[in-house]
C-alpha cells in the first residue's frame, strides 16, 4: 500500500498507540474523582498538559484539550462570536476555509450575525489589504486557515497578526491543523489568540485535539455540564487521547527536523513530473506547504483517478475528506478562479514524514501511464 492521502488522516505512530493503551488501562480514574485512582489520571492530564505547552511554546493555562479540529473550529468561533456578540456581531473570514470553520459562519449567518469571507488570489491565499479593509468598529473576530486542506498554500498569518495588533479588540483565530508539524508557526509573534489543532493528522489517534487559548481571552462554552478545561469544556477528559496527542505532538516535531526537506524533494519530484503529462493542470502553487499537491485533469472525474489508483494499492483523495463523498466541484478550486471544470477534477496528494522515495517513483510512474490511457478512453 502507498498511501498519499496523509491530509485526511495519518497512521498512528505505534508509540502513541502504546502511550493510549497503558493510560487507558493503568489511568483509567475519572480525572475529577477524589480517590487515588481519580487523583492519578489528574496528575497524568496535568502532566500532559505541561508536555503540550512546552511543545507549543505556551503557558498550561492556555491548552484546551477537545475531540479534535472540528470542535476547536467550532469553540473558537462560536465561542467568540457569542461572547462578544453585545460588543458587535461582525466576523471575518476566508472563502477557502475548511467545512468545519466554513459551516460555522454560515450557522452563525442564520443567527443574525454578519460574515465577511474574503476573496482570494489565484494561489488561495487571503490579500492583506482585504483583511484591512474588511475590519470594523463592530468586528469581534478574524478566522483564517494557515495552511489549505486542499492546495497546500500558506497564508501570511504573522503579518495579518501584526495588523490585527493595531485593533486590540479583534481577536485572532487561526485553524492550524494542515499546518502542525509541517509549516511552523509561532502562536505569541503572530499575535494567535486561538488555534486549532486535530491529533490524528499528526499521526496521533482520532477523537482528540487542542484549543490553544490565549490568556485574557473570553469563550462561551458549547458545553454546560462540569468545570472541566479551565470551564471552557464540560465533560471527563480523555486523557488516554490527549496523552497520545502529545506523544504523537513530540515525535512529529522531532521528525520535522530532519525530514521536512524530505518532503519538499518528494513533492517536488511529483510536481515536475506532472507537468509533463499532458492534460494535466497543476494547482498547488509554487510557495507552499512542503506535503500538499493538488492538481487537475479536466475531462476525467476524479473519482476516476481515486479508483484508477486504488486498484493499485495507491492511496489518494479528491479534496478535503469532510466533502469528498459529494459531488460538486471544489469550493476551494473555485474560490481560487478556477474554470469548473477544473475545479471538479481535482485530485489531491499528502504526504507524511514517513512516505518514501520509492513510494513516489512508483506513484509518478503509474500516473504517466495511467492518465494518458484514461484521457485517450474518454476522447475516443
């Protein structure tokens, strides 16, 4: 098996498996429980905690631990726009957002709040005199992804952070999940309040993620129930998942070090390749995350490709995994200014640390042989 499709899930690290199993069976305590047993899972969680802080280069206090991207998202966003609503109800966004954050704002529209979703360029990052633009004396918060799901580009969330300093009021969400272990980022010099982060596309187990909150900062809870996670997120704490997390969280910045060059070679190697098939577009652009490549084959159906390749033991998707199962074209592929077309034939391909020089000459190989034979059944 070669799998590629690395954005929508990774194979958990065998560590982080054992990690989840021994906390799952020798600190099975309920976290809040006052015996010994409930004593031990919360000196387990609060060492976690301490772990994933000196990971992310911030205070224990500002860790918030959930079930993974998609409530991160939805805390954040939510979260902020509630308790600021009295202050204003005007939010910022981006049109090649991923659906957990995408569909927040579009709930939150039904609720009476005003959404702003910026265009983008070509390359689907945000423009900043957009962002500039776009603010108000009623705006409450600015959302943005760092790294694409779908095309790989990065958008400049250091710069739009200096820019949101000069408005004390707008806080800053940032949804960093693509981007963790891949494309740095340093939540105090961008000026983060909040991101997001999901634990199974850093090859921790699904079920478990991180809030990064900053401190000062206000949510309202999704939530009622107990005063667990700094009274942000009701309910008993996974600390099997969240210890995983972490475990998962260290390995891959380790990792980072030594491979993210790897990475780049690896989907540098397929981008060149690519472009000497004929018939076949490429969309990532050139500044990009170093694991992403999104390209395009106009008259081929992408579920095409997806089963062409899985008959070969090749694993890769069509766009974000939330919406691959529907029909329609690419949201993203559009926003960007693509033909539709175009945006409904695209095929995406991520990689992990972990992939191999080999796996990719295989997968370049098949692919100059199976494209061309396809496009010549469809244009008989």
């Amino acid at each position: 098996m070669i799998y590629f499709d690395n954005s929508a899930t990774t194979r958990p690290y065998k560590e982080a498996v054992d990690t989840f199993v021994k906390a799952t069976v020798d600190f099975f305590g309920n976290p809040s429980s006052l015996h010994p047993a409930g004593k031990q899972a919360e000196r387990l969680l609060v060492q976690t905690r301490e772990r994933a802080a000196a990971l992310l280069r911030v205070h224990p206090k500002e860790v918030l631990f959930t079930s993974g991207g998609t409530e991160s998202n939805n805390l954040a966003i939510k979260g902020t726009a509630y308790q600021h609503q009295s202050r204003g109800k005007h939010l910022i966004t981006s049109e090649v957002e991923h659906a957990s954050s995408y569909e927040t704002f579009k709930q939150l529209e039904q609720e009476g709040f005003t959404v702003t979703y910026l265009p983008v360029s070509r390359f689907g990052i945000v423009h900043i005199e957009d962002v500039k633009k776009a603010i108000r004396p009623d705006t409450t918060l600015v959302s943005l992804i760092h790294v694409n799901n779908e095309l790989g580009s990065i958008n400049p969330i250091e710069v739009i952070g200096k820019i949101l300093q000069e408005h004390p009021k707008v806080l800053f969400h940032v949804d960093h999940v693509q981007g963790v272990g891949k494309v740095p980022l340093d939540l105090k010099k961008a000026n983060v309040d909040f991101c997001s982060l999901s634990s199974h596309k850093f090859h921790g187990l699904k079920g478990s993620g991180m809030l990064y909150t900053r401190s000062g900062t206000k949510l309202s809870p999704m939530f009622a129930g107990g005063s667990q996670e700094h009274q942000l997120r009701a309910g008993t704490e996974n600390v099997a998942g969240a210890t995983a997390m972490v475990k998962a969280l260290r390995m891959t910045q380790e990792a980072a070090w030594e491979k993210t060059d790897h990475l780049y070679r690896m989907t540098e190697k397929l981008i060149e390749a690519l472009k000497s098939v004929d018939g076949v577009y490429m969309n990532t652009p050139s500044e990009r995350a170093p694991h992403i490549v999104n390209f395009s084959v106009p008259g081929l159906k992408p579920e095409v490709l997806v089963q062409s390749y899985g008959e070969k033991g090749i694993y890769v998707s069509t766009k974000s995994a939330c919406s691959s199962k529907f029909a329609e074209p690419s949201r993203v592929l559009l926003a960007c200014g693509f033909s539709h077309e175009r945006a409904a034939s695209g095929v995406r391909v991520s990689l992990s640390f972990e992939n191999t020089e080999e796996e990719m000459s295989t997968f370049i190989d098949y692919t100059k042989e199976m494209i061309p034979s396809l496009l010549k059944v469809v244009n008989k």
